[in-house]
C-alpha cells in the first residue's frame, strides 16, 4: 500500500487523495450524510462538477459514498467499475468506526477482491468517513 494521506477535511482533502485540475469524477451513492466540504473541495480543485451516477461519460474517478445496508457491495463496485478509463479509480467512503452504518474492513477487502479490485490507500476524511483507493489489478502483460 502507498502512504496514507494526512486525515482532516477542508481545503486540500481533494489534493491529499490525488484529485487535480481535469480529472472527471462520478459522483454515486450520495445521500444528506456526505460531506459536502469534500465535495465543495473536490470541484474546486478539478474545476469541474462531477458526473451523477447514470452518466454516459468515461471517468477518471468514481466517489463512492456507501454505508452497511446501501446493497450488495460487490455488485455496487461492479457497477462503479463500469464508466472508469482504463487507469481510472474508485475512492470508496465508509462511515468511520464507531459510526451509524458502518462497514468493516474485512468487508471491503473480501468486496473489493471479488470485483477484481484491489486496495492501494486509505484516507480520513473529516469527522465521519474512510476512504480505500480501489484500482483494478493488473495481469501480467500491463493489462487489466
């Protein structure tokens, strides 16, 4: 795994988990308990609204907002994989531990593994989410 970005929110959480100006992002599973700092920080920084979770659009980043009971978590990833660019990613947020809908690690990882993911970091992100950077594993050859 590479270095986990500092925790916190504000300006600069969109920068610590690698988002930069350009970068098309698809918002999904957005509810009235995501952080909306966040995604205040993350249009700013990529000077761009981000896609709603039907677009037709190739993305270079899925958000990901999913809680304990928002539905089957590996069908949920399948589906997030689906718009990405072949180097696309998904940043996966989860209440923190001690949270209300809260997902267990193991969960993510088992999730993750079965949707042919795998977990490069994990971040804070404010008061109330992780994040697990998910990228697709690659085969020998260089291709996905």
């Amino acid at each position: 795994m590479s270095p986990t970005p500092p925790s916190g929110n504000g300006p600069g959480t969109a920068a610590r988990l690698g988002l930069k100006p350009g970068l098309i992002i698809m918002e999904s599973g957005y509810d009235d308990d995501a952080d909306d700092v966040l995604r205040e920080d993350i249009v700013a920084i990529t000077g761009e609204d981000m896609e709603p979770e039907d677009t037709d659009e190739v993305v270079d980043v899925v958000l990901l907002w999913y809680r304990d009971g928002d539905g089957d978590l590996v069908d949920v990833l399948v589906d997030s994989i689906a718009p990405l660019a072949d180097d696309g990613y998904i940043w996966l947020l989860t209440p923190k531990r001690g949270r209300d809908d809260y997902v267990e690690p193991s969960d993510i990882a088992e999730a993750a593994s079965i949707a042919g993911l795998s977990q490069t970091s994990i971040a804070t992100i404010g008061d109330g989410w992780s994040a697990a950077r998910l990228v697709g594993r690659k085969t020998p050859g260089g291709k996905k």
